[in-house]
C-alpha cells in the first residue's frame, strides 16, 4: 500500500514514510491509494487488540505484522482499563460509544497511545537515526494524549501549543503537569486556529527544516493530519458494529449510523475509511457545536472559515478550519489538483465552494447538524434524568444531533469522546446545580451529585506539581522548534 498526497499524487511514499513525515512537503495531506476491502463479520470474532492489528496490517504493509500485533496488543490492553472500544446502552437502539476509558480520559488516546510505537518502528524500517521533533497544536485534548504517548520515547522531543483560556482548567493542568524529560507545553495568545496556523507555519518554513537538519533533527506532527493519528481510529467503528452483532441487535450486514462530535474532521473520516473497507455504515452524522462551519458546508457546499469564532463548552471541537476536511474531498473528487485548487482558495481568501456533484457525493455518506450551548446544556440534562446516562458536552453536542438524525429501525451509535469529568463545571452547571469555580472542587460536587467515581487520573491532578507557564505568541512557535537540540 502507498500512500500519496492530496495536492500532488506524484508524491508517492510507504506507511513508515508518511508517518514519520506527517505531511506532504507542498502541504498535501497523505491518503492511501486505495481501500483495502475487508470482511466485517470475520472481524466481529476478534478482540479489540486482534482488531486494531488487522485493520492496522491493511495500510501499514511495510510494517512486520507481527509488530503490529504486539503494538495493539501492549496498547489497548491495561491502559484503557479492559474497556476499548466499549458500547454502553443508552436508550432504545440509541448506543455510547464510549472512547474515554484511556489514560487522558479522552478519544485522542486511541491514537496517540499508539503512535509513537508506529513512529520508532517507521524510523527503524526507514533507517533513520535523527532525532524527531513533534510540534503539536491542541485545542486541548490532543496535547495532552500526545505528551502521554510520547514522553520519554528515545530519538522523540515534543512541544505542545495550546490557545490561552481556550481550554478548561483541568485540560490546561493535565499538559502542565506532564512529566518526561523530552516534553515541553506553550500556552499561545490567540484561539486554536492562530497555534495550528502557527505550528502550520514552521512546518511549510523550508529554511527552518533546513537549520534543524544541520542539528540532526526533523520535524514530524502527531495532529490528525498524520496518518498514524487516523488508522488507529477506523477500529472501533468495526468494534461497535461487533457489539451490536453480538447483542444480537443487527443482522449480519445490517446497517448502523453513527454520529460523531466533530472538530478537525479526523474521527468522523476514520468512520468513512470503515465505510469504504466494507463496514455497513449507513449515514455519518456529522455533529458540530456553534463553530458549525462543517453544519454549512454540507448543506450549502460552500466552506466558510472567515466567521465569527465562538469559545463553548466543547473546546475540542471549537475549530474553524477542518483540516481532514482535505482527505475527504480528494477521495470524492479522486483529484489532487481540484483538491489543491480548493485549499489554495482557503489559504488566500478563507473560503472555498465545491461543485455540485462533488457536495452530492458527500452527502450520500455524511449527514449533519449542529447543538446551541443551551441545547447542549439541555441535553447533558435529559441524558441524565430520562437514561441515567453521564455524558460531557462533546458527546451532549452528538446525542442532539443523533435524535434530530435518527432513522427507524438503524442503530445510532454516537462516539462518546470525553469523560463528564474532564468538563466538571459546564456538566454540573448543566444538571442545574450551582458549579464551583474551581475544577477540583466541580469534580467533586459532580461525584456527589451523580453518585459517579472520576477517573483517578483526572482527581489525582490536583497533587502534582506544575511544570511548565511559558505564555508565547504564534510567530515564537518557529524559535521554539529551532531551540531544539540545544
Ligand atoms: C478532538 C475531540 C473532538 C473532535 O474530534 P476531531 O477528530 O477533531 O473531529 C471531539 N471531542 C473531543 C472530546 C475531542 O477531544
């Protein structure tokens, strides 16, 4: 399997190649060639670990199986505490699937548990020697699933950029208190697109690649742009499909819709690659908060960025410029230079508009819709009162979204991102008690109020010291990444 850029199918690279690059020298995103086809109902007998192996040795064809197989098997064991992958019921054929069972108590650790394993072994099968500097822009639970992955990994650096005051308080401490000697986390002025148009920035700064490479260092991402954030993803939309089989609530083949809080367009494509491998997933609901950017685009076609930005209660998905967006049009489209055409007009004048077969296509896969901060607030509510159900406000943005969407007789699967207790003052404010203002104090009065145990990784924060305070602007994040290796 290769894999080639979404601006340029001239550049063709391996698996290891585009995970240890990231992306494609002119910007392109990597994409595989093709879709592997696989048989969903043989996978339905695997365990989570069994799974993620055989969907990984579809795409990664460079690396030795057997590797693969211990990977997934060291990574989705223990760590996620026996839960990968786990479909809790909600109500009627309505499902969680509940992704934050992993160490940083969000979806991101699917990945970004996996992906340094997937780095070092691409470093080894490329013969490479140089040290590799990881730049991440977080809105914030990617910096804080990336520090834990990569921390003190050998050959690794990484620095963090998240936007000030945009993320809650017990996002912000979960980075600053991350240990490891290779590790560093810059609070950046602005919102989550000036730090990723930032970290954008160093990454196309071809005289920066060029100083670092004097140093013997080269610069990679762990954002869902790389690959290996991606492939890790597509597993458990096959798991949730296995557990319904297995519940005996589908039939085999039986369609399934899924409805995905989205951000930057990485979890929900990952359901498109299932999609395309074989899985019979019907729809793919495409849910957005305020920041509905995405809501527009699917039903007008025409992608807007040059908008009002808002800062919600969902800050991992308050995003304006969707960077897996790119993948998908390059697969509808199968044109790299329409693609390039398109995200040269977003580059220069923030929007861009697709032709109408194009907006067509997309629309047999993906349908869309998007949650006020008050219908979120109103939905961690009913969740709570008529299911029982905990929910934090990125998967409350999803279960609005679903109820709008849900079709009879097709099982809804909404992709549970977060635990309540990474978000403790929007949930508890939302169940109508009075949220304190400290997060610690909030995440107790939640335990209290739902009689639920936070994850000892979240309660244990407040203990530990604080590491890192440096506040930058975007255009330090290039000093930054040049200070490497000093
Ligand atoms: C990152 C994140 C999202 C959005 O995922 P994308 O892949 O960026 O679309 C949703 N919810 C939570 C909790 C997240 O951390």
């Amino acid at each position: 399997m290769q894999f080639f850029s979404t601006r340029d199918e001239s550049r063709r690279v391996s698996a290891s190649q585009a995970i240890a690059q990231g992306l494609s020298d002119e910007g392109g995103l990597f994409v595989p060639e093709s879709f592997p086809q696989v048989d969903a109902e043989a996978l339905c007998a695997l365990d989570y670990p069994a799974m993620a192996a055989a969907v990984l040795r579809q795409y990664l064809t460079d690396y030795d199986p057997a590797f693969l197989e211990n990977a997934a098997a060291a990574t989705y064991g223990a760590a996620f505490g026996g839960k990968a992958g786990y479909l809790a019921p909600v109500e009627g054929d309505t499902w969680a699937l509940e992704l934050w069972h992993g160490p940083t108590c969000a979806f991101k650790d699917y990945a970004l548990q996996l992906m340094p394993k997937l780095l070092v072994e691409a470093k080894r099968n490329l013969g490479r020697t140089e040290k590799t500097l990881i730049l991440v822009a977080t809105s914030g639970d990617t910096g804080k699933a990336a520090l834990d992955g990569y921390h003190d990994i050998p050959g690794v650096e990484i620095a963090v950029f998240y936007p000030t005051g945009g993320t809650s308080e017990i996002q912000r401490l979960q980075m600053a208190t991350q240990e490891g000697a290779n590790v560093a986390v810059y609070a950046v002025r602005g919102n989550f697109d000036d730090a990723q148009t930032g970290v954008k920035r160093v990454f196309a700064d071809k005289a920066i690649a060029a100083r670092l490479e004097e140093k013997g260092v080269r610069l990679s991402s762990a954002n869902s742009i790389n690959w290996g954030r991606l492939v890790p993803q597509i597993v458990y939309y096959f798991a949730a499909y296995a557990q319904l089989r297995k519940a005996g609530k589908l039939a085999p083949g039986g369609e399934v819709d899924f409805c995905v809080p989205t951000g930057n367009f990485g979890d929900i494509l990952a359901g498109y690659y299932a999609k395309r491998m074989g899985l019979p997933v019907g729809r793919l609901v495409c849910a957005s908060n305020k920041n509905n950017v995405l809501t527009d685009f699917l039903r007008t076609g025409e992608y807007n960025a040059r908008r009002a930005f808002y800062k919600t209660s969902s800050p991992s998905m308050d995003i304006l410029v969707s960077s897996n967006l790119e993948r998908l049009l390059y697969h509808v489209t199968g044109s790299a230079a329409e693609v390039a055409a398109l995200m040269g007009s977003l580059g220069r004048e923030g929007r861009y508009a697709v032709r109408p077969e194009t907006l067509a296509a997309i629309r047999q896969s993906f349908a869309c819709g998007w949650a006020s901060e008050e219908e979120v607030a109103a939905e961690i509510r009913t969740r709570w009162q008529q299911d029982g159900y905990l929910c934090d406000t990125h998967t409350a943005v999803a279960f609005h979204v679903a109820r709008q969407a849900k079709r009879g007789g097709v099982p809804m699967v909404v992709l549970s991102t977060a635990s309540p207790f990474k978000f403790p003052r929007s949930v508890l404010a939302a169940l109508g008690e009075t949220a304190p203002e400290n997060d610690f104090e909030a995440m107790r009065a939640l335990e209290q109020a739902t009689g639920r145990a936070a994850p000892a990784s979240l309660a244990g924060l407040q203990a530990k010291p604080e590491r890192f305070d440096a506040v930058i602007d975007p255009a330090q994040i290039a000093n930054v990444a040049l200070a490497c290796g000093e």
